[in-house]
C-alpha cells in the first residue's frame, strides 16, 4: 500500500470530526455534536451499501466522538472534546510506529483487506515501510500540535489545526511527493533514452526485439547475443582477461580474453572487432565461429557467439574493464578449475574447447 493508498483509508474517519468543526461554529456544540454523529452514521450506511463492507474506523471515530463530546457537555468544559482528534492520531501514531519500526507491519496486514490479490516484492516491502515512517512522523507532529493548541491556544486555532491544517500538511506532503516521483520517472527515462540497447533473440538466434542493457541483468533472463573470442598462441596456450573489482558480476575472476554485447543494429561480426579492439587492442585479426549455445545465470540468459583466433599482434589493456592480460598453458588452467578463480563462464568454454580439440596438449 502506497502513501496515496494508505491516506485514502485513514480519511473517512476523520470526516465526523470535521463537520463538527464546521457544524459548531453555525450552530453551537450541542447541534454541532448531533450533526457529527448522524453524518458518521449515514457515512457507515453509505459503506455498507456500496462497497458491502463494515467501517471500523468511521465507527470508532463516531463513538469517540460522541462520548467526548458528552463528557464534554455535561461537565461544560470543551478541553475533552478538543483533545479528540488528538486521540485518535495518537492511536493511529501507535500503529504506524509498530508497522514501521518492528517486523509486525500491522499497515500492510490491513492493506490485504483492499488490497487482497496484490503481492510486494522486498524492494516494494522496503518502500512501504519508508513511507509509513514518513506518514508516522506527520501523525506525530501533527498529534503535537492538536494537544498543544487544546490547552494553549484559541478555539478556532484549534479547530484550525485539529482539521484545515490537516488536509494542508497532507496536500503539501504528496504535491512534494507527485513532483518528486514524477521527476524520479522522467530521469529514469532520460537514462533509458541514454542507455545502450541489445537485441532481444529466440534459441536459433532470431530477433525477437530489443531491450535496454539494464533490463538484462535484472534477473529477468531475456535472452540476448554476447560475442566470446579465445585467443589461443602458437604453443597452445590461452589469453585470459582479469575482471576488474568494481565489476557486480564475478569481480576479480580470470575471464575468457574477449566477451561482450552485440548492439541493436550491429551485426556479429562488427560486435566481435569493436570489443575485441577495446578490450585487448587486437585490431587486425581472423576468427572461427567455434559453437554457438546458450547460457544462463542467476543473473541474466545469453545466446554465446564462441570464436577463437591465433592471432596476437598488437595486444594490450586497453580500458579499465580489464585488470589484467596473461596466456596461461592448458594444464595451468586445469590446475585451477573449481578453485575460484575462474568466472563458470570460462570454466564452461575451457571444456567445450577440450572437447572439440582445440587446445593443444
């Protein structure tokens, strides 16, 4: 349940207690208290006939009201009445400081009741809880100076605070919020509009669409098309590739020499010279499409383009994606496999290349 959600639930409540305010002042406590009460009435009519569902809160606010507001007339002294709103928020302070601040989030256990066939994933848990402490601090202040203006201050600054500031305070507090998700959005779209976009492929390497290159590594598995190049010298040994640790996926590891996205638009080919230049400077060279298959992690699904090629003119690191270059023989590489410090990928590729024979003993 949003901030927006949340409000629109609380408010009904609180509907008797202004139109006592407003009733009041036209009429005095006695008729103004009577209006109240039949408005809170006809309100929990109203719910029950159109939405088919019973209104706790409105009736509890009722009655509050109505046993403060007796209290009130028969002692003849209104500072009962006053402190009413002020008891209420406090209980709804109570709730939302349990919802917020401990594991019972008693706000989202009333959020099923609308809210029935609607499930969070923790980042939206997390966005909740956020947002009740937000609205628990305005409760909370706003509480204060309910109690504050019942004991010290005019009639009508209470009646003022107690209602008008209210919806003031809140309207104030979600134009804010509007603006500010509205800006979060157009930035995040700025960033899409910005962002390097891959094409999105079935098992046989058909174009199936495209997607921004954010969307997969999100865990959403849309399959993509990646190049992978071997380098492979003339004593058989193999170039591998130090992933940086800034890296968010296997950081640190001994990596396959080049591997990268083909861009919306880019064939193959040009995607295995563009990253083969600005991963290792290898400029002029040949390859061979050794295999094509698909692979998958915790992270992302990729349809692997695997070439290799021998030729080694030129090479060098040539940004910082890349930590480190080495050739490393065959049996250096199979002394280390399992021992982390290989990426799976790679451990994956030295088998496929075992098996077609292209590594030299």
């Amino acid at each position: 349940m949003n901030r927006a959600q949340l409000l629109k639930k609380l408010l009904p409540g609180f509907i008797p207690l202004f139109v006592f305010i407003a009733a009041d002042e036209i009429w005095g406590t006695k008729i103004g208290l009577l209006v109240a009460i039949g408005v809170g009435i006809a309100e929990m009519l109203w719910i029950a006939v159109k939405e088919k569902r019973f209104e706790k809160f409105v009736l509890f606010d009722t009655l509050l009201l109505l046993v403060l507001g007796g209290v009130s007339i028969l002692l003849e002294n209104d500072i009962f009445f006053k402190l009413k709103p002020g008891l209420i928020e406090l209980i709804l302070v109570a709730i939302l400081a349990i919802s917020a601040f401990s594991k019972i989030n008693v706000i989202g256990l009333m959020g099923q009741r609308y809210i029935k066939d609607v499930t969070f994933d923790d980042a939206q848990i997390q966005q909740m809880r956020h947002s009740i402490k937000v609205l628990f601090f305005i409760f909370l202040g706003h509480t204060i100076l309910v109690f504050y203006s019942a004991f010290y201050m005019s009639k009508e600054a209470w009646a003022f605070i107690s209602g008008g500031l209210f919806y003031i305070i809140f309207g104030v507090y979600f134009l804010y919020e509007f603006v500010r998700q509205r800006m979060k959005q157009k930035k995040m779209q700025q960033s899409l509009e910005n962002e390097e976009w891959v094409p999105l492929v079935d098992e046989n390497g058909k174009v199936t669409g495209q997607a921004p290159r954010s969307n997969v590594h999100d865990g959403s598995k849309l399959l993509h098309p990646v190049v992978h190049l071997h380098v492979l010298n003339k004593n058989g040994a193999i170039l591998l590739q130090k992933r940086p640790q800034h890296k968010l996926i296997q950081p640190g590891k001994w990596d396959t020499a080049v591997g990268g996205h083909i861009t919306a638009g880019e064939t193959i080919e040009q995607a295995l010279k563009k990253e083969a230049f600005e991963e290792i400077g290898l400029k002029y060279f040949s390859a061979k499409l050794q295999k094509v298959y698909k692979w998958e992690s915790e992270v992302e699904s990729e349809l692997i383009y695997l070439f290799t090629t021998y030729n080694t003119k030129g090479i060098g690191i040539q940004s910082d994606e890349v930590d480190e270059l080495k050739f490393w023989t065959k049996n250096q590489v199979a002394k280390n496999i399992g021992e982390d410090v290989f990426t799976p990928n790679f451990e994956h590729e030295f088998k496929l290349l075992k098996e077609m024979g292209i590594l030299l003993p």
